[in-house]
C-alpha cells in the first residue's frame, strides 16, 4: 500500500546537497549552510550566489508548485527583485515535495529595523506594487482567503478577537465591522503577493533589493496587499508609500477603508502565528498598534 507523505519532512544540509547534486549539476558540490527557517520553508545558502528553499509541509508544497509555475513568468516585469526559481526542484524519494534553487539576496528583513526607517523604502515598494498588481488569468493560483471579499476572513477574525490574544479587542472588532461595510473592489482580479509584511521584505542600506515568500500568490482585490501600509511603515512611511501608489486606485474609494480590514486580518494571523515564530508575533503587534494608534486614517 502506499504511503502519504509526512506532514513535515526532516531536512538538513546533508539533503539539500543531495539534491542539488542529483538534480541540478552545475551548482553540484558547492558548500551549502542552513540560513533560515519561516512559517512555510526552510531556507539554505548554497555558494554565494544562490539559495535553496524547501517546504515544511504538504500546504506550504501546493504553495511552492504556484511559486515554481507563475514567478518565473512574473518576475521581468517587476522592478524589484523576486525569488524567481533557477531551478524547479522535483519530489525524490528522500523529500517528497517540490523545492527549488533561488538567488541568495544579502539584505536583511526590514522586519529588523524600526519601523521609522522602513519609509526610504515605500516608494520602491509601491512601484512593485504598481507593477505587479495587474489582471491575472483564469487559472491563477487559488487561495481560501487573500485576495476575496473581507468576510471569508469573518469567522477567522472574530475567533481570534474572543480568545483573548488581541489587545484592545473591542477597539478592534469596531474597526474590523467598518472594513466589512466596505464596498467590494469593482475592478478584475489583479496579481496579488498576498503576504506583504516587513519579514517578506529585504532591505540593503537604503534600498528595497528583494520582495520574497511569494507562497500566498493569487489575484483578487488589490487591498490584500495594500495593508502593507500599516503592516510594514509608521504614519509617516505610510503617506510616502500612498503618495508612490499615485492614481492607481483613485476609482476605488473605499481601498483605503479595505486595506485597513485587510492590516487587521493580517495582524491578528500574525499574533496567533507566535507561538511558533515569535518574530511574526512582534509584527503583528506594531501593526496593531499602528491601526489603534492611528485608526483615524483612510487615505
């Protein structure tokens, strides 16, 4: 009888050599360090130059094969640097899911500066966005909640609110009621990160040199990724990052109303991710705090 594959496959740099020895020769005997680790893959330095990511479970492999299937095609029209894959790595019998060799990006996560510092890059940002946020095809990668109407994230929200994890959670649950009342985006589904806070951004000196973890790729409303705004950047990043944005939304007034439910939907998952990833705790608290600290602004 067959077996399914484990929920979570053992991984070390013993493998990843494996498999890049086997399936991508040219790279084959370069040194290979373990990097990092986030809530989807496991990240290893191979050489100088590249990286290896692999899945840390079934879901975050579905998320992989979109990455290895639509970023490549993404990537050349984006002016801002993407994990776009070198080499589509295929299940063996020592991993059973698809992996893939990237570029190695030297930035740091702008998750590790103050949030003060992150405005040099909200102009950058919003060109990526700019860029990326155009009409998708039919067959673009599905996803249960990002990118839909607010009120598929309802239950999960609300969940969160009673529990007991969110500060100020009657604060919250207004601000969360004025997002459902939000008019839908009217526009087509538009290409979408789906997961635009600051650990996904990577920042040298003063510049935006990558946007990663393209795991929650999919199309839909554009406000999705607009809660970067408070996701990633203090006030005053904020206005700089809508000033970057220009006229793009402008037949859309309530998108700014939308990202504010979409910052809180992501902030509260970001909090409940703590337990594992404390690091994903502490964003979802500064955002929080920036939604209550500043819940007056609608762009």
């Amino acid at each position: 009888m067959t077996q399914s594959p484990p929920d979570h496959a053992a991984v070390d740099a013993g493998l990843v050599r494996r498999l890049v020895d086997e399936q991508h020769p040219p790279l084959a005997g370069l040194p290979v360090v373990y990097a990092a680790v986030g809530s989807d893959n496991h990240v290893f330095r191979l050489g100088d130059r590249h990286a290896v990511r692999l899945p840390r479970h079934a879901r975050s492999a579905e998320r992989m094969r979109h990455e290895q299937r639509w970023l490549a095609a993404l990537a050349p029209d984006l002016p801002v640097a993407v994990p776009a894959p070198v080499h589509s790595g295929v299940p063996t019998r020592d991993f059973p899911w698809p992996w893939c060799i990237t570029a190695w990006f030297a930035g740091t996560q702008a998750a590790g500066r103050a949030r003060g510092h992150n405005a040099v890059v909200a102009a950058p940002l919003a060109g990526f966005l700019n860029a990326l946020h155009r009409s998708a095809p039919a067959g673009h990668p599905p996803n249960e909640v990002r990118g839909r109407a607010l009120v598929e994230g309802n239950a999960a929200v609300r969940a969160r609110l009673r529990s007991g994890m969110v500060p100020h959670a009657v604060r919250v649950e207004e601000l969360w009621a004025a997002a459902l009342d939000a008019a839908a985006w009217p526009g087509p589904a538009l290409w979408l990160h789906g997961d635009l806070h600051p650990g996904n951004l990577l920042v040298r000196g003063a510049a935006l040199e990558a946007v990663v973890d393209f795991g929650e790729l999919t199309a839909g409303d554009p406000a999705t990724d607009l809660a970067a705004a408070w996701l990633v950047f203090d006030a005053a990043g904020r206005r700089a990052f809508q000033a970057g944005l220009g006229g793009q939304y402008d037949a859309d007034p309530d998108v700014w109303l939308r990202a504010r439910g979409w910052a809180l939907l992501l902030a509260t998952d970001l909090l409940a991710a703590g337990a594992d990833l404390p690091g994903l705790h502490l964003i979802g608290s500064e955002a929080l705090m920036e939604l209550l600290t500043e819940d007056a602004w609608a762009g």
